[in-house]
C-alpha cells in the first residue's frame, strides 16, 4: 500500500533518519541530547536544500524553531556528539571533540547520497570541557552566508539548512543574541577524527573508521588490492583540488587546523573565514592567526602539512612492514605537491580564458597576479572584469582603473592577447567561458559584517537575506545588484575577523 503525500505528510517523520556513524564502536562518540532554549525563532530555512535532501519541507517550516533550536528531537535522531583530536596551530591536542555541535543523525538525499544533519551551538555535549556549547548569531550567519556563496560558487561545501535565534544571552567578550545553525554535511569525519584513533593507539578502531570512510565517502576505492594506501591517494587528491578552488575565488579559510580539515574533502567551518578583496598573498584576516600560519598563499602548503598529518595515522594501515609503509606514505605526501600545482594552474588558466598548453603559461598566470599585487587591484574585479576586455580591447578601460598604474596591466594585457589569439575558440566563447569561473560576486567581508550588525543590533535581517540571494548566483551579471560587487569602501574595510566562539 502508498500512502497519499497528504497521510504522508501527516503520519511520517519529517526527517527520515538513516544512522550509521552512531553504530560505530562507543568510544567514537557521546551522546548529547540539545539543551532547550527560551524562545527560538527560526530566521532561515533552506528549502530547496531540504528538498533536495528528501526532507518534508512543509514540516519543517512549520515546526522548524523548535527542531532547529533542538527543542524538539526529531524522531529517528539519535543525538551525539563525536570524538576528535587535532592539531591547533601546530599543537597536538588529543582529545577535543564536538563542544558545541550535535549531531542528529543522517539523512539519503534524493541523489542517494547520505548526508549528516548537526545542530551547532545546541548546548554542551562531553566534549564541551569549559565552554558553554553555544554558538553567537553572528557566526551562524556568517557559516551560513559563506558555506551557501562557497557551494553557488561550485566549490565543496558543508551546506546550511536553517539558522535560528535562541532567545538567549551568549557571553564572550560582551553580551551577544544566541544562535543555532543546522549544518549539512558529506560528513563531519575530519583529520582530527583519525589523530583521535591513532592517539590511543586504536589499530583497530582506525581500521574501523577507514572502511567506513571508504564505504562512504571513495566507494570507488572498495575492493581494492591495498585500499588504505589508496584511500590517503584520494584524500590528498581531493584536498589538493580544495585548496587550488578556494585560491581561485580568493577564499582564506583562516583556521585550517587538523580538526577543521574534512575527510569527504568538503570545506568546513567557517570561522574567521574571508574573501580578499585587494590581491594580497600575504593576507591574513583571523584575529588569531598572529603569525600568518594561515595566510592566503600558505594555504597550500598548510594543506599538505595536514596531509602528512593524516598519514601518520593510517601508518598502521598502510603496510605491516613500517619502513615500507613510511614509504607509501612520504610518496603519497610529495604527490600532493603536483596534484595541487596542476588544479591552480587549471583553474588559473580557466580564469584568462586558456584551455591549451604552452610553455610561457605559469609565467602568463603569475605576470597577471603580481602586477595585481604591485597595484593592490581588487581580486574578483579583475578578473571578472577581463571577460569584458576578452570579448574586445574596447572594454580595457574598467579593467585599467584597477590599477594604479595602467602600464603595469597594458604590458601584461599585450602579452594576454598574443597568447589567447592561438586558442581556438572565439572572443565571444572565451569571454562566455571565462565569466562561468570568475564570480561577479563573492560574500565581501563588509557585506557580511554589515548583514550581522543590522541582525545583532537591530533584529534587522533585510541585509542577510539580500546577500543571501545575491549569492545565490555569483557568475551572472545581476545588474539589479551591481553595487554589491564593489569593494569596500576605506571606512567600511574589514581588518578582523574572529572565531566567535
Ligand atoms: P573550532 O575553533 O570551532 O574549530 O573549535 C575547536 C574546538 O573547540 C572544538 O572541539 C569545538 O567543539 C570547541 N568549541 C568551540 N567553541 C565552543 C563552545 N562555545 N563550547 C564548547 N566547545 C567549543
Ligand atoms: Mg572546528
């Protein structure tokens, strides 16, 4: 017997909960049940997003304040929290663990993929230690704003589903609106989640974890002659192909810590993430990245750090005979190097409308970003506006008034056009090609600083809708919303940005 979608809607759980990480042996995770809050309302509910993950969005919206707050568990979750360790700027702490998010459980979207649903800043959990398990609004209107820009852009992404306002008070260095963010994601196994295993010496329970990774995240890999030395293969390759993404749309994610270093090769949490704006590859915005650890053009090399990192666990793994699985290990490490050298240059090369190879490419990629550099020109805008320049030297103009001195672009431009007049498609298919990789908008910093101080200070959410929707189509022209690809003015530049935890 079907039941009608109207018996459905009334009798089903609007979440069809399908959990697997909660079979994992015990020490894999903890059980944390939301602690209630006040007054939750809910200020953003993702439905195409829910409806893609094959939830009852109707339900959702109607009930949403309550099971996005986490007030009302519901049925088929089966709440926890789990266990990881990580590498915090280099330093080696071996048991952190969910502290302020929960996760509910997971959910087979519509494409068949399973997918984690995870309340964050829903109350402590054991993972907690000293902190509260809350999260602020700001943060989870900034997670929520660049994770929903970062998968419009087309670059892997935990997604968000709803944000609501808790009611409550949050302390840190003042009084803040409280907040929850319903996070989506391939799963939240991270580097971190292995350095737990392998911290404890868990041979066993890291093999555990390795199969399940593989079942879940490189099915291809399943039934392969040596799958542990293939899984770090395809973990490396997929974190290489990040990280060339992010340098491409100027992203810095800014605490690239071995916790926050997802196994499914998604980007995830969004901390003191930013944009540039000026082309810097020094530039570091995280209030707490003193020593530029996680600058914009460290991120590479930052990648394949914690690539070695999680090397280092799977050793076990890799080979019975250590000094051979040392090998394995270091030649999938230096693998990343290449792997990542040839992603950037791809999509560099995208980005100035080059789809053949020739020798003089790299150096055409990098004329272009020093002269940037030199110049302090806007990233986005240059490069959106040379898809004008590529459909005709008529529409130079704009692109030059990026420059403080124009001669520095005419030179490289002379050089650009030699070059892309050897390719075969036409200016106008270049010109089309180039603006489907370089975004019109990105989430600038001020906008986004903008949108939580009308929401904290005001209740006003008008600006976080508007650059939600704004975003949600970041290679299209928009006019209607030209202004929004400005950069920001000298007074309203963003110089800091911070955790929020
Ligand atoms: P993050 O900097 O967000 O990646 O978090 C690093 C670690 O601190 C993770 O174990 C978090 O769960 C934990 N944490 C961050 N904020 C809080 C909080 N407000 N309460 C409890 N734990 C937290
Ligand atoms: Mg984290």
């Amino acid at each position: 017997m079907t039941l009608s979608a109207h018996e459905k809607a009334a009798g089903a759980a609007p979440i069809a909960f399908d959990n697997s990480y909660a079979r994992l042996p015990a020490h894999f995770h903890a059980a944390a049940n939301p602690t209630p809050v006040s007054e939750p309302w809910l200020i953003k509910f993702n439905r195409p997003l829910a409806l893609e993950l094959g939830l009852d969005a109707e339900a959702l919206e109607r009930d949403g304040a309550a099971i996005f707050s986490g007030n009302t568990i519901p049925e088929g979750a089966e709440p926890l929290g789990m266990a990881y360790a990580g590498h915090q700027f280099g330093q080696f702490v071996p048991l952190l663990g969910d502290g302020r998010a929960i996760l509910l459980g997971e959910v087979i979207d519509t494409h068949g993929r399973r997918s984690d649903i995870q309340l964050k800043g829903a109350g402590k959990t054991p993972y907690s230690r000293r902190g509260d398990g809350r999260a602020a609004l700001g943060p989870v209107l900034r997670e929520y704003i660049v994770s929903e820009a970062m998968f419009a852009l087309g670059i892997p992404a935990t997604r968000a589903l709803a944000a609501v306002v808790t009611g409550e008070p949050v302390y840190r260095d003042r009084v803040l609106p409280g907040g929850v963010i319903t996070r989506v994601a391939a799963s939240h196994i991270r580097v971190g989640t292995f350095q737990f295993l392998a911290a404890r010496g868990d041979t066993e329970g890291l093999k555990v974890l390795a199969d399940y990774v593989i079942d879940r995240h490189y099915p291809e890999i399943k039934g392969h002659e040596r799958p542990y030395p293939a899984l770090l293969e395809a973990v490396i390759e997929r974190q290489a192909s990040l990280i060339a993404r992010w340098l491409s749309v100027g992203f810095i994610h800014g605490v690239m810590n071995t916790d926050n270093c997802a196994i499914s090769g998604e980007t995830i949490d969004f901390g003191p993430c930013a944009f540039l704006d000026a082309y810097d590859p020094a530039k570091v915005f995280s209030s707490i990245d003193r020593g530029g650890r996680y600058a914009y053009a460290s991120q590479p090399a930052i990648g394949q750090w914690n690539m070695a990192r999680f090397a280092e666990t799977l050793l076990p793994l890799l080979d019975p005979e250590p000094s051979e699985a040392v090998n394995l290990a270091n030649d999938a490490i230096a693998g990343y190097g290449p792997r990542f050298q040839n992603h950037w240059l791809t999509g560099m090369k995208a980005k100035i409308g080059l789809h053949t190879e020739e020798d003089g490419d790299l150096d055409l990629v990098q004329g272009l970003l020093s002269a940037m550099h030199r110049n302090e020109a806007d990233f986005t805008l240059t490069f959106r506006r040379l898809c004008d320049a590529a459909e005709s030297s008529a529409h130079d103009g704009p692109l030059r008034d990026l420059f403080a001195n124009p001669a520095d672009i005419d030179a490289w431009l002379f050089a650009w056009r030699e070059r892309t007049g050897r390719e075969p498609l036409s200016d106008a298919q270049t010109a089309a090609a180039m603006r489907a990789v370089n975004p019109a908008f990105i989430p600038r910093n001020h906008r986004i600083e903008q949108a939580i101080r009308a929401a904290e200070d005001d209740g006003d959410f008008s600006l976080f809708e508007a650059l939600n929707d704004v975003l949600a189509n970041p290679y299209a022209d928009q006019p209607q919303f030209a202004s929004y690809t400005a950069p920001p003015a000298p007074s309203e530049e963003v110089l800091k940005t911070f955790c929020g935890t």
